[in-house]
C-alpha cells in the first residue's frame, strides 16, 4: 500500500514537472486553442483584454486538469464577452466531462451569456459544470441572461474569492435531471444584485456557505428547496446544507430560506434588513445557540461598493459572541471620525459633560448600556474601556489632555 502511494506520488511529480504554459494570444490564437494544446497540469495564461466570437466563448475544458488563468481583482484584466442572444446562444466556460479539483478556472469576467433553450431548457450558468468539480476562483460572473454559475448532475464545484451580480440568478446548484442533486462549497463570495435569488440549492447535496456577501438579491439571498428526505452523515448536526459566518442584507424576500423537506442549518451568520423575513425555516435563527444576529452589518460605505466593515460592526470578531469575522471582508473604517471622546455619538463631536455622563454609567451600571462607537470611549487607545479612560476624559475637559486621533485603516 505505502509503495503504491510513494509511487503514485512520484507520477504526479513527473507530471508537474514537465508541466507546460501556454500563452494566449502570444502562443495560441484563442482561449479553446490554449485549452486544445494542454497536457494534464498545463497552464493556459491569458494575457490581459476582451476576447469575444468563437474560441473565446463556449469554452470547452475537455476534461483535463488544467489552470486557466487570467488576471487582475476578481478577474477584472481578462473579460470573455459572450455576445449571447436569443438567436445566438452562448456561455462562457464549459466543464462537462470528469473534471475534477485539478480543474482550476481563476482570474475571469464572464459576461453576456445567454443560453436558455436546448439542450436543457433555462438551466444554463456562464460557467457551466455538468457532474464535474472544478476549482472557480477570482472570478466576476456579471450580466448574464441566466445562472451566473450553475452545477448539476452530482458535479461538486468549489466558487472561491468571486463575484456574482447582475445575473438573472447568481449561483445554482443542483435540478437537473429531477433529484439528482448537486453540491458546492462557496467561500469568500459576493453574490449581489441578481434578479431572482442569490444563491439557489436544490435536491440533495452537501452546500457549504462561507464568509460570503449575499446582499440585494430580488427574491432570496439563499432560497434551498428539496422535495425527498435525505440525511447526510458528513454534515454537521446531520444537515445537507451549511451557512455559516455570512452576510445576508436587502433581498427582496427572504435572507436565508429553507421550503419543505431539507435541513440548512445556520451559524455565526447576520441575517439583516430582508423584505419579508430575515430567517425561514432555518436551524439556527437570530439570538439562539449558533451565534446568529440580525444586525446592521455596518459597511463602511456600501453604497460605492465597498463591504468592508467598520471597527464597531457586530460583524467583527470583537463584537459578536463567536469571536469570527462575519462576512468576506475584515475592518477597514472606523466609526470614529475625530478625536476620541464623543462616547454619546452626538452631532456635536467635541466631547463634553455628556459624554462624561454616559461613560461613567458605562462603567458603574449593570448591564452595560450599549456604545454605539466604542472607540470613541477608548479614550487612550489602549485595551478595554477602563478608569484610565474615564480620568483622561476628565482630563480633557479640564484642559489637562489631549486625546488621541481615531485609527485610521
């Protein structure tokens, strides 16, 4: 047995070594052409620009276990314009026969794909994997007719550091045919502004959900349906469908959504500001054991697309009580926006007797009152809000000190 592993590893090193890189357009014409020249463990790198018309869409992987890379944040440097329409159908990238986690597609935007007709009517994705399990990373997955990403027929893809947007729908795992099911482990994901739901789980499958971003979806941020009963025992608690340390905010419906038979189960996840109900039919509601909120997550400034999160955010490992970094990004704005010592928030920022008052009933009451900016409080930028931090306010309004600058990031 360990000779044949101690062999096996010696073919895979081999492998690697003689791995070859192929540059597109510099040595081959098209991203397909790349693909066509590809031994297993090859790299096709594609140089920055937009690459559109045939050989640079309904991209073909043909089952080898290849890294197609492209470039720049979320795959900003390297676009594949698909040009699809109803009389022109086309996806992006297909991966359709055996790949496997050797299959890495990292560094794309995948627009304009529009497939919904044969040979199976509306369940096309612009990265399309049919029973395969490929690595998708870094990519942009934007403005395409249908599915942004779709999985199907057992196929168990990892979609790791991307963005999904402006998609009819964002992610799709599992439908087609009728309960054969799908799974998908989605990591450090933003999947935001598509039409219908985020993120769509259907049938059986293991679906694990991770530090994502699920935000202003039209219907549901994760809508999960299962019609048959199916226990699977590699889940924690014995669920099929796992969310934890996410962010779910604005859809037009639900956060989190689970119909009929199938479990999701929920943890260390904010759930926040959902039309009709931040949690439906989930293990693990806000205020229970698993840690859930259902909070203003606190963006710095989400409007401009930035999701990091500011220093008092209960999203923070600091402020919620699993101690994690809830959502993909960490903290990267303070709430506090002068020198320290507005401990009541109010509109006038320099501190004075009322500041005061409020920082000695937080130290004295039991419970705590709530600050909305504690490091307004952190008068001395030193550990916890303590004595020290109530006399150097004391200070201050006496003229004997100055309290230092908020963090800057």
């Amino acid at each position: 047995m360990k000779l044949t592993s101690f062999c096996t590893a010696l073919v895979l090193i081999a492998s690697l070594s003689d791995a070859a890189i192929i540059n597109v357009p510099a040595d081959q014409p098209t991203i397909q052409a790349g693909i066509n020249a590809t031994n297993d463990f090859d790299t096709v790198l594609v140089a920055p620009g937009t690459y559109s018309g045939d050989g640079n869409r309904d991209i073909d992987l043909l089952g080898k276990s290849v890294y197609l890379k492209g470039g720049g944040e979320y795959g900003s440097d390297v676009i594949i314009q698909c040009g699809g329409t109803d009389l022109d159908e086309h996806i992006g990238i297909w991966i359709h026969a055996g790949e496997d986690s050797n299959t890495v597609v990292d560094g794309f935007t995948i627009t304009g794909a529009y497939k919904l007709l044969l040979p199976m009517p509306g369940f096309y994705g612009a990265i399309h994997c049919d029973g395969t399990s490929p690595k998708i990373i870094n990519c942009t997955v934007s403005d395409n007719a249908h599915h942004g990403i779709a999985a199907f027929n057992n196929g168990n893809p990892m979609i790791t550091g991307c963005r999904v947007e402006r998609n009819l729908n964002g992610i799709r795992v599992g439908r087609v045919p009728m309960f054969s099911g799908a799974s998908a482990r989605i990591v450090r994901t933003l999947v935001l502004d598509n039409d219908s739901c985020g993120i769509q789980l259907f049938d059986h499958g293991d679906h694990y959900i991770e530090n994502c971003l699920i935000g202003n979806n039209g219907v549901d941020g994760i809508f999960k349906f299962v019609d048959m009963p199916k226990i699977l025992p590699d889940n924690p608690a014995g669920q099929d469908s796992y969310v934890s340390n996410t962010i779910a905010f604005g859809n037009g419906r639900y956060g989190l959504s689970n119909y009929w038979v199938g479990e999701m189960y929920v943890e260390c996840s904010d759930s926040w500001g959902n039309d009709s109900a931040n949690y439906l039919g989930v293990q693990g509601a806000a205020g229970d054991v698993q840690g859930n909120l259902s909070a203003d997550p606190l963006f710095c400034f989400a409007d401009t697309g930035n999701y990091y999160i500011r220093d008092n955010s209960p999203c923070a490992p600091a402020n919620n009580s699993c101690g994690v970094q809830i959502g993909p990004f960490g903290v990267k704005c303070s709430c506090c926006t002068g020198p320290r010592g507005n401990v009541n928030m109010s509109q006038y920022e320099t501190p004075d007797l009322s500041d005061l008052s409020m920082l000695i009933g937080y130290l004295t009451m039991n419970p705590r009152p709530i600050l909305q900016c504690p490091t307004e409080a952190n008068m001395n930028g030193v550990g916890v809000i303590d004595i020290s931090d109530l006399s150097a306010l004391i200070l201050y309004l006496t003229f004997w000190y100055i309290p230092i600058s908020c963090p800057t990031y």
